[in-house]
C-alpha cells in the first residue's frame, strides 16, 4: 500500500469539523450532538459524594462533561466521537 494515498485520521473536537462521510461520500461539516458517557456520570456521582446532592444534575446540563458525537450533514450517518 503506497503511503500517499494513506490520509491522515480525523481527530474530532467538540465544534463541527469537516469530514468525509463513510456511507455517502459527503466531505462537508459534520453535524454535532452531545451526549451523556461514563465520564459525565463520574462526574456527578464525584458531587453526590462531597455532598452537592443539589448540584449533581450540573453535568448532565453543560456540553462540556458530554461526549460530542459526530454526524454526517448530508445522510445524518455516525461519523466519529470526541470524549470529554
């Protein structure tokens, strides 16, 4: 396999970036929906713990503690993540 012709992998932020879309061909921006992973529950089990009962539901309302998942614009097809 000749190494031009390799392109370098898609590392996905938490902003829309462009892509090439794996199922359609689409190369325009992507399309981001955030969503609740692992570290966002951590996160708020760690503010149960030190006693923010009332403030535990913080990371489930800010995009930050979610995980930004990537769509295709064109087909809506899933593109790539990025984990907080």
């Amino acid at each position: 396999m000749d190494k031009k012709s390799l392109a370098p992998p898609i590392v996905f932020g938490k902003n829309p970036s462009m892509a090439t879309c794996p199922r359609c061909g689409f190369r325009g921006q992507t399309v981001v929906n955030y969503e609740a992973n692992a570290n966002t529950h951590l996160v708020a089990l760690f503010i149960c713990l030190v006693g923010g009962i009332c403030c535990c539901c913080i990371p489930y309302c800010k995009d930050s503690c979610k995980a930004a998942k990537h769509s295709c614009g064109r087909c809506g097809s899933y593109v790539g993540t990025c984990k907080n």
